[in-house]
C-alpha cells in the first residue's frame, strides 16, 4: 500500500486554499507522470513495464479553418489491455483540459479501439498539443504528444475579414481595411498575389564604354500595371549624371565621357499603379556597372632594379585618368608562374630569380573586380655572382666543436668577375678576424668560414652565408646554413 498526494487548489470569494490531495494505490508507482502537473484530478501513473506502447500519427498536423482536423492511434498491450482512456490537450507539461467526447466539437473521438482524435469545425484556439492516457489495472499510461500546429485561414483575397488569421496566408494575403489584400511585398493580378519584384525591369543587356552607356530589359507579363521606367545613372562620387523617364520604353542610351576602373550605379524604378484600387508603388532595380580600367604601360628601366634576389619592377600606370585599386603581376619562371600585387604601381618580388636570364612578366590592372587587359613585357635580370656552401640547411653541431663551411662561387661564361667576398651571421656582416673564426677566409674563389669551439652563447640557433660581389650586385649563397648546438 502506498499513498499519493497533491495539492490542490480551491477558490472562495476573497479566498484562496491549498489542500492536499491523497490516493492510495495497490501497485505500481503512485506519482504524476514526469514533466506533466496537472491542477484537474489526480490519477495513478502506471509502471513504464506494465504500460502498453502507444502509437499515434501523424506527430504534427495542419488544418484549414472549419474542417475536420483527426488523429489516429494504435495500442500494443504488454501485459494487459486499457479498459479505458481519454485524451487531454496540454502546454509546457501541464494538462490545460480533458477532451470531453460527447461534445459535438469532438464527436466521433474514441479512447479505445479503434483509437481516435476528432477535432470538428477547427478553429485558431484548437492549435496546440495533445496526448492520450489509458488505464490499466495499476493506473495511467501516458502517450508522447503529438501537435495540431497550425490552423490556416480560409478566406480569399478581398473578402471581408477582421483579423489577419482569418485570410489565407498560403495565398499571401493580409487583412487590411478590413478586407483580405495582398501584404506588403506583393501586389494583386487576377486576385493573385505576386512578388512585387515581378514588375522590375529584367535587364537582358547591358553595355558600357568609354563615351556611352546602353541597357535593354524586358517587360514584366503584367505590364499594363506600369505605368513607367525613370532611369538613374550615379557616378561612384554620389553624382547624379542622369535622372530620366522613358515611359514604357525598355531600352535606354546616355552618350557620356565615362571613366576608366570607375563604378557607376545604375537604378531603374518602375512605377507601377493598380487598376482596381488605385494604389501606387515603385518597384526598385540596381545595378553596378565598372568601365574596365586600362592596361598599366611599360617597366621603367630606370627606376627598376632586375637584380635576381630582389626583383623591383616599376611602371607607368595607364593612361586617361584610369582609377586603379591595384595591380596583379605575373612572372613565368622555370617552374611555373610567380604571382605578386600591389596597391601602388611597383613591386618587389619575395622571390629569388636566376641571373643573367629572361622572364616574362605580364601586369593588369585591377577596379572594382573589373580587370584590365593584360601588358606583356620581357625582363632580363643581372649577372649577380652565383654561391652554394657546403654544409647547408639545418645543422646539429656538437657543443665546442669546430666547424668548416666551404664556399664555391660557380664561375659562368660573360659574369663580370669577382671584386669581393664576405661572410654574413644573421645577416649581418662577420668581422672574421675574430679569433672565434680564426682559419677562415675571404677568397675570391673559394671562401670558408671556420667557427671554432661552437658553443651556445654564440651560435645556437643561427644563420650564416656566403656573399660575393660583381660590378652588377652582390649573390649570396642559394642556400644558408642554420646550426643547432647540441650536447656531446
């Protein structure tokens, strides 16, 4: 035996009570169904081991406004089958009401074989969820809810209504002036609703050059709504350029001095009036139009450096006043292409180029997304000397050891010859009289660096290079050599 209780809550003119609520149950768990409270009666949940399996379909349901809204269901016995049920209509877990099925609202509803939930003449406070409980000789089984989710209004465009719910709003209709109209976004054809944006111009073609600007579009099939087409033209500098009605026209040309990578914005405003109520309205097309941006011109040698470890280009930019956001540089080496831009018109290349060779460099220039075409020139870079060092790459030297760098300089047909060597730490210049270096040397052929008794004060986790000089430039090592001082 055990005993349930609840309180309850009672009202007396100027009064409200609390009581306790007590039932006492023979079997089973005698609690409120988890996340379900209900202030209407108190019942006995069954055991989840005892409770058949409810099936209900569908979960969610939608319905026009009067119709016939229905539920079905089916039961699974476990143990033992219902001997009765009823269907309760909740919200946020708590039970709102008990259907009664002797209502006409609810005629045909039945809590048994065959399992059903008969909502007649649905109405906008129907919407919501429900569930089923049946009863077992321990008390109450729950099913999960299941929801009437929407009720949709029923009436069509310009009948008379008194709230928006009541128009179909399948039909994008609104109740406005106490009638069903078309919302805002659309407008009536035929007592249809149609996106407004249906009577813009469909620009078809467009074409902009440096002295005139040209569109076509098409009309809209309900054309005999427009009433015109104004067409705008704004220069990227909020300057009107021009603001004209073509009527019904749908082309328009303007003979104008555009300029080159510039933006102009382009609005067409259809006005649009509607026969039967007179409403008035424009409807709103923009587009962006970019006059492409001339080529930038030729590479200037003079305030160009070719030299192949740090490739400077400098050129003219393009000519009638073209703006310009930036510009793209393409350069075709052995391997490939090397891509570079910039805002300004130079450039230098992180990259490192091979001396004394051609390379194709091909430059355009960028505004508003729009590209210029394409300027081609061939470039020829210095005769800079060309070193490798042995050891090279990343190194792990025993802590006091010595350390022998060699260095080669290749020795190329038509290379000015060498005028001077050097060696480089961290890029910085090395006074190799330091005893820390003593045995090395600066010769012209073949220069070496010695580091003796490595350590890590000084050389842990450092670069060194090898550097020669020619009446072009200075070369420095293909490859650099970084030491990692480590423990004997």
């Amino acid at each position: 035996m055990s005993l349930h209780c609840e309180r309850s809550t009672y009202g007396l003119t100027g009064f409200i009570f609390l009581l306790p609520i007590c039932i006492k149950g023979t079997t089973g768990r005698q609690d409120i169904t988890p996340g379900v409270t209900t202030t209407l009666e108190p019942y006995i949940t069954a055991s989840a081991l005892s409770c058949p399996v409810i099936i209900l379909v569908p979960e969610i349901l939608y319905a026009d406004y009067g119709k016939k809204v229905q539920f079905q269901g089916s039961v699974e016995a476990k143990l033992e089958y219902p001997t009765d049920g009823r269907w309760q209509k909740i919200s946020n877990g708590v039970v709102l009401k008990s259907i009664d099925t002797n209502t006409a609202k609810y005629r045909n509803t039945s809590t048994l074989p065959p399992i059903q939930l008969v909502i007649n003449n649905a109405d906008y406070d129907d919407v919501g969820e429900y569930r089923l409980q049946v009863r077992i000789s321990n008390g109450w089984c729950s099913s999960t809810t299941f929801q009437l989710q929407h009720i949709y209004g029923v009436l069509g465009y310009n009948e008379s209504c008194n709230h928006t719910r009541e128009c179909d709003e399948r039909k994008l209709l609104q109740c406005e002036s106490s009638a069903c109209l078309c919302n805002d976004l659309y407008y009536p054809y035929g007592q249809t609703c149609y996106p407004r944006n249906h009577l813009e111009a469909n620009i078809v073609n467009s074409i902009i050059n440096a002295s005139s600007i040209h569109f076509e579009w098409k009309n809209s099939s309900h054309s005999d709504l427009i009433q015109e087409y104004i067409v705008s033209i704004i220069d990227g500098n909020g300057t009107t350029i021009t603001n004209t009605s073509v009527g019904k026209q749908t082309r328009f040309n303007l003979q104008y001095e555009f300029i080159h990578g510039n933006i102009y914005y382009c609005i067409f405003s259809t006005n649009v009036k509607i026969g039967h109520t007179g409403e008035l309205f424009t409807v709103i097309k923009e587009k962006q139009m970019v006059l492409a941006p001339l080529p930038p011109g030729q590479i200037d040698k003079h305030n160009s450096s070719f030299h192949p470890e740090k490739l400077h280009l400098k050129w003219t930019v393009p000519i009638n006043n073209t703006r310009v956001d930036s510009y793209s540089v393409i350069i075709l080496y052995e391997y490939g292409e090397r891509f570079s831009s910039s805002w300004s018109n130079e450039v230098t290349l992180p990259y490192r180029f091979q001396p004394d060779k051609n390379y194709t460099v091909t430059l355009y220039a960028i505004s508003y997304g729009s590209y210029s075409p394409n300027y081609t020139e061939v470039i020829h870079t210095l005769r800079t000397p060309v070193l490798t060092i042995t050891p090279s790459g990343y190194q792990s030297i025993p802590y006091l050891s010595n350390l022998e760098i060699k260095c080669t300089i290749r020795n190329h047909s038509g290379f000015p010859p060498i005028l001077e060597t050097k060696w480089q730490r961290n890029k910085q210049d090395l006074n190799i009289s330091d005893l820390l270096y003593k045995g090395s040397s600066l010769d012209l052929m073949n220069p070496k660096l010695v580091i003796n008794r490595i350590d890590f004060d000084i050389n842990y986790y450092v670069q060194y290079q090898c550097m020669a000089r020619n009446s072009e430039g200075w070369g420095s090592s293909t490859y650099d050599i970084h030491i990692a001082v480590i423990g004997r």
